[in-house]
C-alpha cells in the first residue's frame, strides 16, 4: 500500500474540518442575516472555535511522532546506548523515525570505537610514566636514600641528625612514588588478579583516607581477560575517589559478586549523595569505560543504601563474562 506523505495528510485533515463546516452550514438549519443578530454571532464564534478545537486535535495527532523524536533530540545520551523510538505506520514520520534511529545507532557505535581508542592510549600513557617513574625516579630516590644512610652512619653530631631528617623525607617521597605508580598502573592486577588487586585498593584506600572500608566479594568469580578486569578495577577506583572528594562519606563497601553469567561490581557510600548534580568527569568516565567491555553502569542515590544519609550506589554489570586466552 502506498504511504502518504505528511504534506497531503495534513492537508487531508484540514479537509475534513473545513468539509464538514460546510456542510454544517449548507444543511443547518441556520441564516445569517444582515447586519448579523447577535445569536447568530454566537452560533458562527461557536461553530469556529470547534473547528478549531478539531483541526488542533487532529494535528497533534499527526505530528505526535514528529514531538518524540524533538524531546529524545533533546534528552539523548550516548554514553546510555540503547534509546530508540518505536516506529509505527508509514510515510515520511515513520521513515524519519527509521532514519533517526539509525543515526543514534551509528553514532553510539562510533562513540564507543573513540572512546575505546582514547581509554586504550590513555591506559598506554599511565603504563608509560608509571615505567618512567619506577625506573628514572624510584632508582635515583633509592639511590639517594643509600647514600645519605651511609653520610649518616660516619657523620658526627648535630649533622647526623639533619642527615636521618633528610633520609625519612626522602623515603617519604620514596613511599609516595610507588604510591602513584601502583595507581597508574595496578601491577598486583597482572600478577595476582582482580580479586587481589581490589584488595589492594581498598586497603591502601582505607589506610590514606581514614574511611571505613567493608569488602564483600565472592569466592569463587568467573575468569575474566584483562581488559575487563582493568575497567571494573578503574570504576571501583574512580568510585572510591568520588567518596573520599565529593560524598563526605564515613564508610564505603564495595562488593564483587557473580549473578548468572555476569559478574557485578557495586561502590556504595552512606554520604550526601549526587542528588539531581550534573554528572563530572569522573561519571562520565565510568561510563565511557563501561562501554568499551559492553557493561552497564547504573548510578543513583537511594534513600535505602545508608540511614546514616542519603549515600551514592555506583553498580557495573559487565553481561557476558569474557574468558581469559
């Protein structure tokens, strides 16, 4: 069946209101007169305030399609792939709807190859200069650390005492060094797995922040590729710090689970919350990261996470789980 097109449905609506106006006034009982008595006046504002009631129900009608895809313009997300409008009937809105559809398809697929690609390089980049610094910086700051040791041991005083002053300072940045290196690049997560890196984490987390950390994780979690590993380790991480800078929380749990075929991990604090907050980097970030393995990630602040206050959940559910090679 052919379709029709918006232009001769509109007009075809517009038809039928002035048609049956017309034959309203060539059949009704009604005259007009000159000059025009007032309850014909009534009769004819009345008769033209229902046209104009129809032709407006009528065209909402027809051009309600047209207002789905203006308000999904407006409200569409990439990084929340999976919105679409359903395409109903024929014709240019239908056709519009299909073809708008498809734009967002085709743009959330290319959202998620850049995305990829960036995290890729960036993750690239922290392996780079955590290399950098553990070799270049961590070498010469030990070798410093040896020889102020040894200034110290054949030193007199008072010297002898400036000397350890400046070895426990440069053992302090010593410490802080390895600090940023195992958060740029997790070597325990190549060597020991995710598991024992989110360990890690937490603990060190715990140690540097003064939060009470709680871990519930499964003993038995499926296998998952790296990949997949170094994003849920990512979005517990960037989790844990949005607790520490923005929620002004006094406990954090995180939590790694497998439901099904898929494994689960969740950052729930019991501060104030992210409320209607426009979402930061860090978010987005998370986002972005979940996209790159499939997953999904679900954020929100119910009332029943703490009673202590309102708190932040942040829950990734990564689909299918992906074996190691």
């Amino acid at each position: 069946m052919t379709s029709v097109s918006l232009y001769w449905r509109i007009f075809g609506l517009n038809a039928v209101v002035l048609g049956s106006a017309t034959a309203l006034l060539l059949w009704a009982p009604v005259t007009v007169s000159v000059p025009v008595l007032l309850t014909e006046a009534v009769i004819l504002v009345g008769g033209l305030v229902v046209m104009l009631v129809a032709n407006a129900a009528l065209l909402r009608i027809g051009l309600a399609p047209l207002d789905r895809v203006t308000r999904l313009m407006t409200t569409v997300d990439l990084l929340r792939p999976g919105q679409r409008l359903p395409v109903r009937g024929g014709g240019e809105v239908a056709e519009l709807v299909s073809t708008f559809n498809a734009m967002l398809e085709r743009l959330e697929g290319e959202r998620a190859s850049s995305s990829a690609r960036a995290i890729l390089a960036q993750e690239g980049e922290r392996r780079r200069i955590a290399q950098e610094l553990h070799d270049e910086v961590g070498q010469s700051m030990t070798a410093v650390l040896l020889a102020l040791k040894r200034a110290s041991d054949e030193a007199s005083e008072p010297l002898r005492e400036e000397l350890l002053q400046a070895q426990e300072i440069t053992r302090g940045s010593l410490d802080e060094v390895r600090r940023l290196v195992r958060r740029l690049r997790p070597g325990v997560l190549d060597d020991l797995g995710l598991v024992s890196a989110v360990t890690s984490l937490t603990t060190e987390f715990s140690t540097h922040t003064g939060l009470l950390v709680a871990r519930r994780f499964d003993p038995d979690l499926p296998s998952l590729d790296q990949e997949t590993e170094l994003v849920i380790y990512r979005v517990a991480q960037e989790g844990l710090t949005n607790a520490a800078r923005h929620a002004e929380a006094r406990r954090v749990e995180v939590a790694l689970r497998a439901a099904g075929d898929a494994v689960v991990l969740e950052v729930a604090d019991d501060g104030r919350g992210i409320g209607a907050a426009r979402e930061g980097a860090g978010l987005r970030g998370m986002r972005e990261r979940a996209l790159l393995i499939g997953a999904t990630l679900d954020v929100r602040s119910p009332d029943e996470v703490s009673a202590a206050g309102t708190g932040t959940r942040i829950r990734l559910t990564v689909p299918a789980v992906r074996k190691q090679s």
